[in-house]
C-alpha cells in the first residue's frame, strides 16, 4: 500500500462509505455497461476497446463492477483498489455472481505490477479522480504494453469551475466558483476525501509526455430519460454543460 497522505486519506472515507455502495454495486454488476452518475449506455459512451483476449487493469476498482463488464466481454481483468471495505464487496459480489477474477490492494499512483503487464487500463471514477494523475498516468503508462489503451472518466473540467467551494451538494451554479488555471487538487469541507481534477491543456499535456497518443475526449450529456441521485448537479444544467468526460489514449 502507498504511504502517501492522500491515498491514506481517500482509503478511510471509502472504508466509511463502503457499506452504501453494496446497492449499487450489485445493480451495477448485474447490468449492461452504463457510465457515470447519469448511467449513460455504453452504446452512446463507446468507451471500451475491443477486450477479448486482453490483460485489462481496473485501477480504483470499487465494489469492481467495470471489471465484471470486462470478463463477460472476454477480457482478463484484475481489480485494484486501496480500500480494504470495498474489495469486500467486490468479494461477495464475485461469488454472487460467479464471475472471477484477481483483486488487488493497491493503490494506482504504485502499482504493484510489472512493466507491460496490461493491453487496456481502465477507470470510472477510481483512479481518474482519487489518483493524484501526475503519479497515476506514468504508472499506467508504464504497466500497459506498446499500443495499449488508457480509458478513464471523470467529472467535467467544467463542472468542477461551477461546484460550489464550501457547499459540495449544493447543485452547480451557472456561474464561474473559481479559477480554471491551477486547477489540481479539491478537498471539502463535509469530508477528508482528496481529489483531483487537471484543466485540458494540462491533462494533454501530461498524456502526451507520457508517451500517449490522445484518441478522443467524450463529453458526457444524459438524455431526456436518465437521472441521478447525486446532488451536485441538475439535469437542466447537465444538458446544457458537460458534467463528465471520457479520455481516451493509446500508448505508442
């Protein structure tokens, strides 16, 4: 495990938060790939590769459900997550649903893998938010094979201008909260949670001196027939702004 403060940190409040994420997790596991808070159909999202065949590393896996989605499509995955509490449900969903796979206590910004280990990396959420990318990306980098894909999302640059800065679930305003240059690191006041959000110029700019080729940047937009329970943001708002985006690379 990672003796950075941060990954320490983010490990406690998932170990709190875990028991609520059961629910959720096994809704997701049973169900069709879907992306985000708005559950958004892969068909529309189109964020994997082909993964048949393919080593593929879910880096913050959670209760592991993106990497159920990878086995059923014939890819090998493995789950890495630093929270003991939720790599306990990925365990008892395994079971429930039969489905196998290796799960790993780590965290992404030190994977314990060797070089080359991967053909895809993946992360919805995990990593792409709770990773400190200036740490997380090279690891990735470095565990994925020539021609390997990266695939991760978070929330929007966008969406985190317009979050308020004291109020975390109060629904984004219209309006500009704080500075687009130098945006990094997000902490809140409700919790001790640590995350991380990179304007676009500075994520392709670390993308790229990494070694990747940049295949596509998705904004995310729900349609008129998808929801969420999470508060930080409006339909309206999330129909007319991005509240999450896709990145998409390929090592060359």
């Amino acid at each position: 495990m990672s003796n950075l403060e941060h990954v320490t940190r983010n490990a406690a409040h998932w170990g709190q938060q875990a028991a609520n994420y059961v629910v959720r997790g096994r809704r997701n596991w049973a169900g069709e790939p879907s992306w985000g808070i708005w559950s958004i159909p892969e068909t529309d999202v189109h964020l994997l590769p082909d993964l048949r065949g393919k080593d593929v590393l879910e880096a913050g896996c959670g209760t592991a459900y993106v990497s159920a989605w990878a086995a059923r499509l014939g890819g090998r995955p493995v789950g890495l997550d630093p929270t003991p509490e939720q790599l306990a449900t990925a365990r008892l969903l395994q079971d429930e649903f039969d489905i196998h796979f290796p799960l790993v206590e780590g965290a992404a910004e030190t994977l314990p893998f060797p070089d080359g280990s991967f053909d895809v990396v993946l992360s919805e959420y995990g990593a792409a938010i709770w990773a400190d990318p200036y740490l997380w990306i090279p690891e990735a980098a470095r565990v994925l094979r020539p021609g390997g894909e990266l695939m991760f999302l978070g929330n929007a640059a966008l969406l985190m201008l317009c979050v308020h800065e004291h109020e975390e679930d109060d629904p984004a305003e219209e309006m500009l909260q704080r500075p687009y240059f130098g945006m990094y690191r997000f902490e809140w006041p409700g919790d001790d949670s640590v995350e991380f959000h990179l304007p676009h110029g500075d994520m392709v700019r670390l993308l790229r001196s990494n070694g990747f080729e940049i295949l596509d940047l998705v904004e995310l937009r729900p349609g008129d027939e998808q929801s969420t329970s999470y508060p930080f943001v409006t339909k309206e708002w999330a129909q007319r702004w991005p509240t999450e985006e896709v990145w998409k690379a390929r090592k060359v």
